[in-house]
C-alpha cells in the first residue's frame, strides 16, 4: 500500500507510477489530483504554470478505465505531462507563447506532439509558462517572463537563482513535482539550460527527430521539441512516443530511419567502460571556481567508469562568435505562417500585427521593449537575401566542417563533454545536432554574469553528438547519471 500518497508522489518516477498503477495502488485520476494540488499549493510564487487542463481528471477517469476494460497503452498510460505554451492543443486550453496578444487563442488541431502524447494514453495537465515568443522579443528581456504570465522562478532559490532558457516554466514544473515530465522546445539552449538550472535532465533531439508541427516557431533551421524530466530513463521513454515522420514537416523525413524506437533499449550503463568522451578545455576557461570543480569532478567520474577521455580536444571555429543572422530571417517568415491560419477573432495574424498590439498596449506589453521583433520585421520574410542564404553555409561550415564534425571525426568521438549550456547550445544549434544534459551537482557560490544572473544553483553536465545520435548520448548520459545520482528535489518547504 502507498500510505502517504502526497510524499510518494514527489521524486516518482514514470515507472514508479505505471507500477503502482498496475497493482491497483493508484490511479491515474489521483496521480492528476495529487498534481492539481501541488501546483495549487506551490505554484503561485512559482509561476510556472500558465493553466491547468479543466478536462484533465476527466481525461484520467476514463484512462483509468480503459485500463481496467482493456489494459493499458504504453509506459504513458494515465501518465499526467504539462507541455511548453507554444505547443497547439486543440483542447479548452490555450496556445499563447506567453502573449497577452494570443492569451484568447485556441487550436484548431492538435500539434504533432500533443497528437502523438494523447495516442500514448498520457493526461496534458496544462500549459507551462515561458519566455514570451520563446526569448525571440527583447534582448534585455530575463528568462522565464512573459506578458502572460509573468516572471517564472526557480524552485531552488526563488528570485535568487537565475533559470535560462525559453522553457523555463517546464524546467520549474518538473523540478518542483508539478507534474511528472513535461515537453519543452530549443532553438538554442531552451531545454539544455533551464533543465541545467534545475536539477533535471533534458534534451534537445536532432532537429527533425520529432515533428514541429502545431509549434508557435522561431526557426525553421534550428527548433525542436524534447521532453524535460527527471530521470534519463523518463526522458527516454517520452522521446519514444514522441518520434516519427510527419509528412507536414519536411525535416522529419530524414529521420525515417531513425524513428519507431524504444529509446529505453540504449539505458547501458557499462556502455562507459567503451564510450570515448572529449573535453573542449576552450570551453571550460570562462568558469567560476565553482562550477569548474563540478565539470572536473564529472570528468574523474567518467574515467573511473572506463570511459577513455580525450583530455583536451580543439575545434577549429571554436573562438567563433555566433549570430543569430538564421533566426532573425526566419522568425519573420514562420511566424508569419503560423499566425496567418488563426481564427479571425484572434487580434494578431502577423508578426507585423504583434508589434502593433504591442505598441497599443504598451504598459503590459513592453517592460522589455522589443528590439528583436522590430528586427526581424525589417526583413523581406521570404528569405531570398543573401546575407541568409551565406549565414546558412556558414554556419554549416564553422559549427559542422569546422566544428562538431571535425572533432568527432579527428579525435574519434562517442560525444563532447560541456557544464550546463556554456558555449554548446549554439554550437550544436546550427547543425540541428542533439544534446543531453544530466544533473552534475550544484554550484553554492556563482558569480554575477552579465545582465545581471546569478550563476550558482544546480549545474548540468551536457553531452553532445552528431545527427542522430540520440542512441548514443542516451548511453553516455545514464551511464553518468547511475554513477553520480546527483538529483535532488528542492526544499518545498521555502516556496509556500
């Protein structure tokens, strides 16, 4: 028997839950419910969700009694999984990307993602906050806020400790037992640094992995959806349900032989003892004290595992300063795109129409300002200037021929090892290629970084390979994740 349900509840996994269920000592109406109460107890101060479901105990019962009349779907049955705000759900929840000027839309269908989450028997519990438009608006404006819905906090020191990335509100929901996973998008760093930030682990698939349609973008080149949780394990049956080719996303058919897999196979933890593991020492030379004991001490764990490390490795481009040349001719277009098929009730139907809004609500709307969608307005969206079409090959050759390829290639390489998202994301970003990021330990004396954030707080430990390594990476990651067990849950008791 589970004798006291709100503390077993906290730190659960996903198997813990199907077990449980199973045995007929839980449901998943009160799995929902024990959630419900949680976001209502902690998540006012949090901020982290921007709604909750008002079908989802409905949604559960009836899983519940599929269950019992026909058994269950999959390790996703009854399972309750809140997704980032900018993933259509065609449900009575909204789809806003954290705009007031979205707050009254709806879906007409479900993205690919919510689709392929309901086929699996899981309960969408809500909507989680994040940066307005994915941190695509300002660039003084903090992670983690949005006209919507405010400023999200990390449940590891509220208004102390910075959360990153445009998916912070999932980063903060799963870290805080809110719900027991949660999907979050990257452009560049959106999952890898808020799960880097709390405690979690997180990835970002190779870009056309898993489908974006339905997904509020910013580029077509670089976005991708990826589950954000608390376990490898966890991570790896969510990104099974979540593969597949999707014929309305052109990307995804160059994975189609790489999808329909169980990604639960590749949980070897002696996969380590064969695994060659670089270190891009360039990378590592701007760390505080702190977090450079952290990723040393991650390194000693990986080779007293036997994983052979290649102590330091050099990338030709890795003194180069990226630009967001790419996204600021692609936001225009696909955000176009995107808007242009809502309901005429909706008052924006491009990003021309959301600066005007903007502009006319300007005390809720511009605290911020928002230099980065004037910018991306300026251009033709059409992306037939040559600027972008030369940033694309650049940026294939400096992060590819010059970059990841090269050194995975020269120094024969299973993966590059970083801390948390410093220098990868964008790295990994241009090509579209997956990173991993694994609790690594915690940073109790951070530095004040530019703008302002504290860098102390938990810090990731992030893999990264080539196109559709995921396999790979999966291996890595858990083999460093059952040698370390760095997870911690945050103390609740300061957040009520």
């Amino acid at each position: 028997m589970l004798e006291n349900k709100q503390e077993w509840i906290v730190e659960a996994t996903i198997s813990d839950m199907q077990e449980a269920m199973e045995q007929g000592l839980i449901s998943s109406e009160e799995l929902t419910q024990l959630y419900l109460e949680r976001i209502k107890l902690y998540d006012t101060k949090l901020r982290s969700i921007l709604e909750v479901n008002p079908d989802a105990i409905e949604i559960a019962k009836s899983l519940d009694i599929e269950r019992r009349e026909h058994g269950s779907r999959g390790k996703l049955h009854g399972i309750p999984i809140v997704l980032k705000d900018n993933i259509d759900t065609s449900d009575r929840m909204h789809t806003s990307a954290g705009s007031l000027a979205l707050a009254d839309s709806y879906a007409a269908e479900d993205s690919y993602v919510a689709a392929k989450l309901r086929a699996a028997g899981a309960v969408l519990l809500g909507k989680a906050n994040m940066t307005e438009w994915a941190n695509f608006m300002s660039t003084t404006m903090w992670a983690g806020y949005s006209s919507r819905g405010g400023l999200v906090l990390n449940p590891y020191g509220p208004g102390e400790i910075f959360i990153g990335g445009s998916s912070s509100g999932s980063g903060t929901a799963v870290a805080a037992n809110l719900c027991a996973a949660a999907i979050g998008t990257e452009t560049s760093g959106s999952i890898i640094s808020p799960a880097s930030q709390t405690c979690l682990v997180g990835i970002k698939p190779t870009v056309g992995l898993v489908s974006r349609r339905g997904i509020i973008p910013i580029t077509y080149t670089q976005d991708s959806p990826g589950p954000m949780t608390r376990t490898v394990e966890d991570a790896a049956i969510i990104l099974s349900a979540l593969t597949g080719v999707d014929e309305r996303d052109e990307k995804t058919l160059a994975s189609k032989e790489h999808v329909n897999q169980d990604y639960t196979d590749y949980l070897d933890a002696n996969f380590l003892k064969q695994a060659r593991i670089g270190i891009p020492r360039h990378y590592y030379k701007e760390l505080d004290p702190d977090r450079l004991e952290i990723i040393e001490a991650a390194i000693q764990v990986m080779k007293e595992q036997g994983a052979v490390i290649i102590d330091p490795v050099d990338l030709p481009s890795q003194d180069t300063s990226w630009k967001s040349v790419v996204l600021h001719y692609e936001f225009k277009k696909y955000l176009n795109d995107y808007l242009g098929k809502l309901d005429p009730s909706i008052p924006v139907h491009s990003l021309a129409d959301v600066i005007d809004f903007n502009n006319k609500h300007a005390d809720k709307m511009l605290k911020y300002g928002q230099n980065l969608l004037l910018k991306c307005e300026a251009t033709s969206g059409t992306l037939a200037e040559q600027e972008y079409q030369d940033s694309i090959q650049q940026n294939l050759e400096l992060a590819g021929r010059q970059g990841i390829d090269y050194v995975l290639r020269e120094y024969r390489l299973d993966a590059i090892m970083f801390l948390g998202d410093e220098d990868c994301n964008d790295l990994a970003a241009q090509l579209g290629y997956p990173s991993i990021t694994v609790p690594g330990g915690y940073a109790k004396d951070g530095v004040i970084a530019p703008g302002g954030y504290n860098t102390k707080g938990p810090q990731g430990i992030t893999f990264v390979g080539g196109a559709f390594s995921e396999p790979t990476l999966f291996k890595i990651a858990y083999g460093y994740e059952q040698a370390t067990r760095c997870r911690k849950a945050p103390d609740m008791d300061r957040i009520c």
